[in-house]
C-alpha cells in the first residue's frame, strides 16, 4: 500500500513524524508492504517550523499512486488551500484514495471540499475557524478522530497516533494495530468516541488512581456483568461519584468503556482462535451471538464472521 504524507514548508516535525513512524512500523514488523513517502506540492525539499531543512521530497505524480494520503497538519493561522493542492486531494479521493487530514489537516481536507455535509473533528483551538469557514461541516470537537472509510479528521497532536493506528486496525485487524502500539509504547487503542480535551487522557495506573484498578479489574471479567453498580462497588465509590470520575479519568462512560474492551477482546478471539461466535460472545460478556453481531455492525460496519474472514490471524496477515 502507498501511503502519501503531505509535506510542507513550516509543518511540525512531530506532525510530519507520526504518519511515517505509524506506517512505517507496519513495513519494518513485516505486518504489510507498506510504504510511505513525503510529497509536496513542488518536487525537493521543504523546511519545517523547527528549521530543519527536509530533502527527497516527491512532486505531485506521488498523489496519482497513493491508496491513502495523508495532511499531518496545516499552517496555524489556517490559511486557504491553494488551488494547486486542493485539486491534488480532490481528484486523489475521486480515483478512491482515502484522504485523512490529521490536527489542523483537517482545514485543508475541508477546502477540498471532501467533508461537505459530514461529520469531523480538528484541534480544538481551529473548531471556531473550521465552523466560520465551512458551516456545512458538522463539527464534533468532543472526539478523537472520525473515520467514514473514504475520509478521516483526528483531534489535536497526539490524537494523531490514534487515527493511525485506527488505520493500521481497519486494513490488518487488531492484532497488528496492537503489535504496532507495543514497539511505539502507546495506548493500543482510544476511541474516536473519547473527549480531545479532559483533564488526564489516560488513567495514570491502579497504583495512583482508583478508576485505573477498576479498568484492570473489569478487563479481567469481561465475560460477567458490568454494570456501573458493580463498578461503582469495586471502586469503592457512589454510583454518582464513580459516573463523575471515570469520565474525568477516561473521557467517556462506563457502559461506553466497557462495551469497546468487550468490542476488542472479540476481535482478538475471532483473529487467533477457531471458537464458535457462540462463544466468544459469551467470553467478552455479550451473551448471545445476536447482541454480538448487533456491536460488531455499530462500530464496525461488518460482522463478527466476515471480520474473522478477513483478519483470521492464524492463515497469514491480510495483504497491504
């Protein structure tokens, strides 16, 4: 898979950075043949913000093979899209790549006119701007990242790390997308769902914060009912205090946290074991295969049977 990374003059390195270390981790574990290149507008070289001048930069032609291209950032005073560029990403997404605009990338993808009357999200300090400027834009500013499969938006900085990884998970199963997480000593996974901006992004651990315990706890009985009673109780907490401070902790809701962790153990079981749907719905706590296929078609858009076609982990990775 070609994966093109928009650079330009005065983009942050960390910006810049996070597409290639994400993608090329998929290529260096040998998970896929994937491989990634900066391409600029004009061929050569670009300077970042930092100074650091960038050679063996690729012309445009590069946008004509790329499956996904990829905005890492844009210019913080949010100027327009040239229309150099914006016809690039337009014509990229009509062959059928899939352009994701990541942090203030997110502008850029906007002028190209690929979020007219969708839903997407940017750093929260350009939501106002992106709004002015496209207000038939559906702006969430309380999510990480939104997929619709053909275009992607991710939050502020780090939520850039999630978004890709979320890519790597959606093209070669979970199993890859947490090898990946584990070399680069990152959350495996946050969903698009969680706030971009709460007071901890990540519990600190079971040591320093009683919600963490919780979460490792729970994590150890995904096949029992969790309700947030029994939570509450093992975090030793009111139902309201408990409510209150997981989502201070976590950004998002018990019923929400608990229904991704059994959502992902699923996909672990249909990727590395030959058990019936029957049974891993009862191993993660849904139950019945019904309730299964039900989480499976809301969060992922296929179902728990053609997900194991597709990423059944002990037949060989699916190709990139």
């Amino acid at each position: 898979m070609q994966i093109a990374i928009l650079a330009f003059d005065g983009v942050p390195m960390f910006h810049l950075s996070v597409p290639q270390v994400v993608f090329g981790e998929v290529a260096r574990q040998g998970l896929a043949d994937w491989r990634t290149d900066l391409v600029a507008e004009r061929a050569g070289s670009i300077r970042t913000a930092e100074g650091h001048s960038i050679g063996g930069v690729l012309g445009p032609r590069a946008f004509e093979d790329a499956d996904v291209v990829v905005v890492p950032s844009w210019f913080e005073d949010g100027r327009e899209v040239g229309p150099v560029l914006r016809d690039l990403l337009a014509r990229a997404h009509a062959r059928g790549a899939t352009v994701a605009g990541l942090c203030l990338g997110a502008i850029a993808v906007a002028d190209a006119g690929l979020l007219t009357g969708r839903r997407a999200v940017t750093h929260w300090q350009a939501v106002g701007l992106l709004a002015l400027r496209h207000p038939d834009v559906q702006i969430d500013s309380s999510v990480l990242y939104v997929d619709h499969g053909d275009v992607l938006t991710s939050a502020g900085t780090a939520s850039a790390l999630d978004a890709c990884l979320h890519l790597v998970r959606t093209r070669l199963g979970a199993a890859a997308a947490n090898d990946v997480a584990r070399r680069l000593v990152v959350a495996p996974h946050r969903d698009g769902g969680q706030a971009q901006f709460i007071e901890r992004p990540l519990p600190a651990g079971p040591a320093d914060d009683p919600v963490a315990a919780v979460l490792d706890w729970a994590l150890q009985h995904l096949d029992e009912p969790l309700g947030v009673e029994r939570l509450a109780a093992a975090a030793h907490m009111s139902r309201r205090t408990f409510v209150r401070t997981f989502r201070r902790s976590t950004g998002t809701t018990p019923a929400s946290w608990v229904r991704s962790r059994r959502l992902d153990e699923a996909r672990r079981l249909l990727e590395s074991t030959d058990l019936p749907i029957e049974q891993v719905a009862a191993a993660v706590g849904f139950g019945n295969p019904v309730t299964l296929r039900q989480g499976f078609a809301a969060a992922f858009d296929t179902t728990p049977s053609s997900y194991r076609r597709r990423f059944d982990a002990r037949t060989g990775r699916p190709p990139g």
